[in-house]
C-alpha cells in the first residue's frame, strides 16, 4: 500500500498523533479486507477528496489534515455502499461474507 506523500509515517510502522486517526485507518483496511469496497477505489477516493480540498481556495479550505481527507473518504464509501444500513451476511461460521449492498 501506498500513502500520500505527505504522510509522514513509517509505512512498515504507521504512526497516527491521534487515537481517531489509527482507528480510521484500521476501519477503511478493515472494511477494505472484507470485500465492502476495493482498496482502489478507497485510494481513488482519496485522491478525489484531496483534489477537491486543493481547488478550493485558500482562505475557505483550512489547514491541511492528512486524516481529515481520509475520514472524508471514509465516510463517502459507507454512505455509497451502505454500510450502515446493508445487513451483515455471514457464513455456517459466522464470518461475514462479500455480497452486493
């Protein structure tokens, strides 16, 4: 996995200043692993989100947070695929299992 390039973390090792900003990363690998959503289009997500904050203009985007972008994106692939609101289907094991929402 790549990072943007002004994270500045061990990529071997993230490191996070805030609680939030772990559990953010965690949730989006996590649900990505699940098969709620490819890793690519969190990725590209990304990318569309910083994007947007980068073309807007300076005195109304505020200071750059690397992980605000990332909850954002977050937040945006929940909604598109319902996370929330989509019920769970697991396996004879109880596992959760890939589906369309």
């Amino acid at each position: 996995m790549k990072l943007h390039d002004t994270c500045t973390t061990d990529q071997a090792a993230p490191q996070f200043d805030h609680e939030w900003q772990r559990r953010a990363f965690g949730l989006a690998l996590a649900l990505s692993e699940f098969r709620h959503y490819d890793w690519s289009e969190f990725q590209q997500g990304l990318i569309a989100t910083i994007q947007k904050w980068e073309g807007t203009p300076e005195a109304e985007r505020g200071q750059w947070e690397y992980y605000d972008h990332w909850v954002a994106t977050l937040d945006e692939l929940i909604e598109r695929h319902e996370l929330l609101t989509a019920p769970v289907l697991t396996d004879a094991n109880d596992h959760a299992v890939a589906h369309d929402h």
